[in-house]
C-alpha cells in the first residue's frame, strides 16, 4: 500500500503529556519485527509457539515512513529517546536504514538497540554509520551448555562474543550486557559472567525474571531478588551504590569500588518501578501500549493507512497516555494491597516478543 504523506498542521510542540499519575511521555520502544533467531525460554519458548504461522507476514510491518510519521507525533508529545527492540530487530530486512529515517526525525536525541548480538559482525558498522548511538546485547550465561539451554538450542557463544567484538570495533565502547538471572537456571554463572566483563567499559544488568506474557512458564520462585545479588557481589567486589541518572531510570546502579566499571539491576518483581516509568511501546504491526504488562492496546495503523491527517494521529496517542493509568508491577509486588491487584497476576499478556521488551 502506498504510504500518505506527512501533513502536521502544526510543528510546534504539544504541551507535555502527562498520564493519570503525572509520568512524563520520554521514551519509545520501538518493536521493529516480532521474528527472531533465537527461541528463549523467558521470551519465546519453542514448546509455547503453537506451530507454524505465529509471526506476523512482512507485509502486516509498519513501513520506515510509517514509524516515521509515528516519530514525529511521539516527538511532539514529549519522547526524545527510542529504542529498537523485536523479536530480534537485526532480522529485519533493511534495518540499517530504518535507524538512519529514525535518525532524521528531529527531537529524537537518542537511539538505542537491544539484540541478541549475533548479526552485528555483518551490520555494526552500518548502524554506527546510520546514527545508532547505543546497543545492549542480550547475553544470559557464559557457559555453553546453559546458553544452550536458555536460548531454545539457538545460540552459540562464540558468536554472541563475535558480536560484542564487532559492535566494539564500530565505535560502541560502553555498552550494556542484559542478563535474565533464573533460579535453578543460570544464577550458578553469573559471577563468571561478570568477571568477564569488569573492565570492559560495558555494563552488566542483572534483570529479575519476569512474568512477561503468557508461555514462559513463569514461577516467583524462580526469580533470585536483587537484593540477594547486592549482597553476594559485594562479598567478592566491594560495590558503591550511584545516584539515578534520572527518575525513569529502569536500573539501579553500582559501581566497583576498584574502578573496574559499574553493574546494574533491573527488579521489577521485588522492588517495582512503576512511579517513574515514561515509556510506551509500538509493536511492529502498530499498535502502542502503555506498560510492558499490558493486556490490550491501541491500534493506530487504521490512522496511518486510512487516514492522511498527522494531527488527529498525535491526538490519538495523546489522549491514550494522558488516559494511562498502569502500575501492573506495584499491584502484584511485595506490599501491595491485595484488594487493589486482584487477579493482576493471572491476566492474559502479550509476549515480549510482541512487545518489545
């Protein structure tokens, strides 16, 4: 289908909006395709995906206008940083290009990628070159046979560490290494993990594993609090807590205090973040949600096929965030008024692979 032209009345900005709870609109996760390489048991797990079809055709994508046109709403609402997300967003076709459309947009300040790493050694330089300014490589274990196991057979070590090395080689020095930490699973290697990467200049992130959608076989007593880790790298590496960068900040950071680098948690389970979340998500068939736990969104791709008029789009998504209200992590965390969570936990999500992470 041909795409419409832009036609915003108006390139001032939109007063800021503000949600129910008075949260800030900043950031964008920008799901790009919802196909990937690997098949994760926290994300997509291969007994979950009910056979072939489960992906959307190409075709069902949002074209690089599109998002464009989807960018300058989002910018005129307050978003400065955008970060593309799938699935594995490397798998989709021509993506070097779509980071630099994404890169014109003005008022986006920052644009960052989360991938599993192992196509950087082909694409690396043509994102830098692009306008890409920072990449997280997805990365659970050192060890092979876990490795294995984590990412649904698909992964190989040596070729996720081929990545980092090409993403290094292209400019990006500081980068950060998310890793989902399951009980019974991998917390037996993180230490190794992070001695590897202590000064390296790049960031480990020890995320707690969350109930994310519906087929990962989620399990509280899977999950090791970060708190627990504070403690047990503290007795190796003495560490010193940091100041947030800002309130919407995901991650609570350390640095060692011999100057080897920092490492960072991400606890949406036992220590939520809600209050200062500013992100909203598109997926890659266009339809924007308002928390990571969500279980219904908007569609706005009848707005950008149907329609030619930007204004009544940014409307849209205006009124949508202004209407948000979503605190899922509160509600189902440690302290919360079971009377306000109700049945939270058992609501029917999307999966990140839809969502983006």
């Amino acid at each position: 289908m041909t795409a419409l032209p832009i036609k915003l009345k108006s390139e001032a900005p939109v007063a800021p909006a503000l949600d129910r709870f008075k949260r800030p609109l900043r950031e964008l996760r920008l799901s790009v395709i919802d196909r990937c390489n690997f098949r994760c048991t926290y994300c997509m797990p291969a007994d979950s995906l009910q056979g072939r079809g489960v992906f959307l055709p190409l075709v069902k994508l949002l074209t690089d206008h599109e998002i464009e046109r989807l960018l300058n709403a989002f910018v005129q609402l307050g978003v400065e940083k955008v970060r593309i997300t799938g699935g594995e967003p490397l798998v989709r076709p021509g993506i070097p290009g779509l980071v630099k459309t994404i890169a014109s947009v003005p008022g986006i300040r920052d644009i960052a990628m989360t991938t599993n790493g192992v196509l950087l050694p082909r694409l690396a330089e043509d994102l830098a070159e692009a306008g890409l300014k920072r990449i997280t490589v997805s990365l659970d274990t050192l060890d092979e046979q876990v490795l294995h196991t984590m990412s649904g057979g698909k992964a190989v070590l040596e070729e996720v560490l081929a990545g980092i090395a090409a993403a290094e080689a292209a400019g990006f020095e500081r980068m950060k290494i998310n890793t989902v930490v399951q009980k019974g699973v991998n917390d037996h290697t993180i230490l190794d993990l992070l001695d590897h990467f202590r000064g390296s200049g790049h960031v480990v992130r020890l995320i707690e594993f969350m109930d994310v959608g519906n087929s990962n076989h989620w399990r509280r007593d899977e999950v090791v609090p970060s708190a627990e880790w504070v403690e047990r790298i503290n007795q190796r590496w003495p560490l010193q807590a940091l100041e947030p960068k800002r309130a919407s900040e995901t991650a609570r950071r350390y640095a060692y205090a011999d100057g080897q680098g920092e490492v960072g948690f991400i606890s949406s389970i036992t220590e939520p973040f809600c209050g200062g979340c500013s992100r909203a998500r598109i997926t890659a068939d266009g339809i924007l949600y308002t928390c990571l736990f969500a279980n219904k969104g908007t569609h706005l791709v009848p707005l950008l096929r149907q329609h030619d008029d930007d204004d009544a789009l940014l409307e849209r998504i205006r009124q949508v965030w202004l209407d948000r209200e979503d605190r899922y992590s509160e509600l189902r965390g440690p302290g919360a008024n079971p009377a306000d969570a109700g049945d939270h936990a058992n609501d029917p999500k999307v999966e990140m692979y839809r969502m983006g992470g």
